[in-house]
C-alpha cells in the first residue's frame, strides 16, 4: 500500500479543491477525514 489518495475537499457552499495527500497509516487517514468533516468539509477519495 502506497498511500497516495487523489482527494476532493467540498465546502458547505459547494466549492472543491483537489489534491493529492499521502497518508500512510489508515489509522491517519481515519484522523485527518475526521477533522476535516469536524471542519465542516465533505472529501471524496480516489485511489491512486
């Protein structure tokens, strides 16, 4: 496993940034989505 994700952040008023993030534990990308979402924030992950 390489933990590169393609990520798509969305705002609440529909805006999205694209990114690539390399995460590599799933214990830290449980981390980061949480916080994310906590800041109000929607991702939609692909693989890379």
């Amino acid at each position: 496993m390489d933990g590169v994700y393609g990520l798509t952040l969305m705002s609440p008023d529909g805006r999205e940034q694209r990114t690539l993030a390399w995460l590599p534990t799933d214990e830290v990308r449980q981390d980061f989505y949480e916080k994310a979402r906590k800041s109000g924030l929607k991702i939609v992950e692909k693989r890379k």
